[in-house]
C-alpha cells in the first residue's frame, strides 16, 4: 500500500504530517482527510469559532501534492431556516 502524507494548512498555520498513513489510494486518503478537517472543525467549534478557510494538502512519499481537500468540502452547511 502506498504511503499518504495529510498537512494541514489553516488559519494556525502549516502543520506537516512527518509520518503519514498507508492507505489503498487517493479515495481512502481523502476520506481520511475528510474525518481530519471534521475532527478539527469540531474542536474549533467547542470554543465558539468555525473557520472553514484551511485545507488538508495530501502528498506522496516524495512529496509530490496529489489533491487539496478544502475544509469547506468536509460539510454540508445550510445557512437558512
């Protein structure tokens, strides 16, 4: 299995994934990727702030970027009544 690196850019800065995570391909990691941003979201929200600007840059053991998942894509959000 291939390895995934997932970094996290956001309104705290860069944080860079040095360990990373065998996954079966770019569908698993970005699910992964996925339940990182929703995890941090809901970490946010518990001190009253949301910021959904960040993404979780997902690159390969050379450190090539294969796919950017915005954090805005970790939801649904509906805004009206």
């Amino acid at each position: 299995m291939p390895r995934y690196y997932l970094h996290i850019q956001n309104g705290i800065g860069d944080v860079r994934d040095e360990e990373g995570v065998d996954l079966s391909g770019i569908p698993d990691a970005r699910e992964r990727a996925i339940e990182g941003i929703r995890s941090i979201v809901a970490e946010e929200a518990r001190d009253g702030r949301i910021d959904l600007t960040g993404a979780i840059v997902i690159s390969n053991a050379t450190g090539e970027t294969l796919l950017a998942v915005p954090f805005h894509e970790a939801f649904d959000l509906r805004l009206d009544g």
